[in-house]
C-alpha cells in the first residue's frame, strides 16, 4: 500500500535533490548473470564488503560452477565463511546450482537474455532461496532490465519518505515502487537511496540536519 500524498512527482523531486547532492553514479562493474546471482545471495544479511571477500574466495578456489556443485558442504562454508551464515549460503548456493543446472543441463543463463521481464522475474523466483529482492538485483544488475530492487537501506528510506507504509515488507515493496518509479529512473534511484540510507539516512540516529531531501521528508526528525 502506497502512503496517502505519494506521486511520481515527489520522487522525481528527491531524485534531483540526491542526484546534486551525491553526485554522479559509481557502482561495481557489470557481472555476468549467474556470478550476480550467487553474489547477491553472498550479501544477504552481511555487508557487501564482506560478501565480496566471499565471492572473491569462491571464484579463487573453485574454478567453475560444477566444481561447486560437487564440493562438499563443509568445504564451501569453509570458503564463503567470510560472508557470514555460511552452512546457510553454502546449502542456497549449491541449491540452486543444482536446480539450474535441472533446468538447463548447463549453467548459462544467458537464455533470460530472450525472455519479458515478468518471465525472468518468475524464473528467478522459482529458484530455490531467491527471493524479490535477489531476483530484482540480477535483473537490474546483470540484464539491464528495468526492476527495483529493495534491499534493507531502499526500504528504510522508502517508509521514512512515505513512499510505502510503516507496515509495508520489503518484498512488498518492490511492486509499489516499481509502480511508481518510471522505468528509466529505477536503477539509478535504486543507487542513490542505497547510498542516502548508508551515508545519511542511518537506521539509528539518522542525520536529519544534514540531509538533502529533508524538506521532503515526513519523517524528519522523527527517530
């Protein structure tokens, strides 16, 4: 549900504020599609300095992704323990390895590439572990397809700016948002609310006197 006095304008007007504010754009580089979706599930629940450590061991020690399939379980914690909950990870990864790999007797994904983006959301979907967000991330990330994904920062500044309810979970919000961000403007908003919730709009003890949209924000001063 969207908060009563949300409209498209008043996101295009925060995205202009933080846009001048923090200035052009600086994200990590384009993986392919599977390394994005294994990566993402090395960031669940851990930072993503930590997850690359994790992703970075991974590719290091296990050269292609049937070596990580046929790894044993403890092995591969050992090697992704950098990104925390890894008996967890290590279970999801080699889940989903082995459900693509059902799928497509390979694991080249590049067959998304040919598919609408609600076909590619449910493909992503139907994977074990993956949820909105994760599937969001590879679609934006790794296909350049117009997703919104909400991770824990997008939803702490999206309920704050009132554009979804206090009660509104993060995979409920990725539709609404999708809903009201135009396409074109999703990645790059999905970016700067990502680098406003870590730099400005902190979960504890926000910086409120120092924030760019706080003339927007209902929430000001609030927490």
């Amino acid at each position: 549900m969207i908060n009563k006095g949300n409209s498209p304008v008043k996101y295009r007007t925060v995205l202009r504020q933080l846009q001048k504010h923090y200035g052009a754009i600086d994200w990590r580089p384009k993986m392919g599609i599977l390394d994005e979706l294994i990566f993402t599930v090395l960031t669940q629940h851990t930072s993503d300095l930590n997850a690359e450590k994790a992703f970075k061991k991974l590719k290091s020690v296990y050269p292609n992704w049937t070596d990580v399939v046929e790894t044993g379980n403890k092995e591969l914690e050992a090697t992704i323990k950098h990104g925390g909950l890894a008996n967890q990870k290590a279970l999801r990864i080699k889940s989903i390895l082995f459900e693509i790999h059902a799928r497509l007797s390979n694991f080249n994904l590049d067959v998304l590439k040919d598919m609408g983006i609600e076909d590619v959301r449910e493909w992503l979907i139907s994977l074990p572990g993956v949820g909105p967000k994760t599937a969001a991330v590879v679609m934006s990330f790794a296909l350049d397809l117009p997703a919104f994904p909400v991770d824990t920062h997008v939803h702490r500044v999206s309920r704050r700016l009132g554009f979804i309810t206090s009660k509104t979970t993060a995979d409920n919000a990725h539709p609404i948002m999708e809903k009201l961000i135009a396409p074109t403007d999703r990645f790059k908003f999905h970016i700067l609310l990502i680098n406003h919730g870590r730099r400005t709009c902190k979960a504890r003890n926000p910086l409120c006197d120092k924030c760019p949209i706080v003339t927007n924000c209902p929430s000001a001063y609030q927490e």
